[in-house]
C-alpha cells in the first residue's frame, strides 16, 4: 500500500513539475514575441530612414527596454526549470544572446532596406 501511496505522489509530483515547466516555456515564447514586436514596430518608422546604420544599431540597443527585461527574465527562469543543472551564469548567456540575435535581425533588415533604396 506505501509503494502505491509513493508512487501516485511521485506521479502527481512530476505532471505539476511539467506543467510549471509548460508555463515557464508558454512565458518566454510570450515574452520573446512581445520583444520581436516591439522590435518590429521600432523598424518603419519614418524618423529611421535617415539614420545610419550605426545610429539604428544604437537606436534599437536602446529601444523597447521593459520588453525586453521580461523577455530575459521569463527565458531564464525557463531555462533554469529545463536544465536545473545549468550555472545561473550560462543561462543568461543565453538569454542575452537571444536579444542580441533578435537586434542583428533587425539591424540587417534595416541595413538590407537602405541598401536597396539607394
């Protein structure tokens, strides 16, 4: 009866452990979103097309600050439930790598529109 008892407990304890890790993942996809779209809305602007690409890449370093701040700390925390294993350290990496990627993306594609209106 004990390894009965023991073993839904280890059952129930492993699906609510999957499913804070379903929704730390469901966060960070929101979080990473939100981001992309803040990005996206700083792209078109008519203030931009004059800027060099060097000022664009300020600009956006610069842009969209809380989207981004939640988006790190929601692809932390997930990364911390998925691999608990990791350094605290190597998952900010990670996360910061992740923002830089989205900016380059941006920063290309701007840089690819002004070299095609010239």
């Amino acid at each position: 009866m004990r390894m009965m008892i023991a073993a839904i407990l280890a059952m129930t304890t492993s699906v609510a452990i999957a499913d804070e890790v379903d929704d730390a993942h469901r966060l960070a996809v929101s979080g990473r979103d939100s981001y992309w779209n803040c990005l996206a809305r700083e792209y078109p602007r008519d203030s931009n097309k004059n800027l060099s690409e060097a000022d664009f890449v300020a600009l956006i370093a610069g842009a969209c600050r809380s989207e981004r701040q939640n988006f790190r700390v929601a692809l932390v925390d997930y990364l911390a439930m998925q691999f608990p294993d990791n350094e605290a350290g190597a998952n900010m990496t990670t996360a910061n790598n992740a923002i830089a990627l989205a900016q380059k993306d941006i920063v290309t594609a701007f840089a690819r529109r002004k070299a095609a209106s010239k």
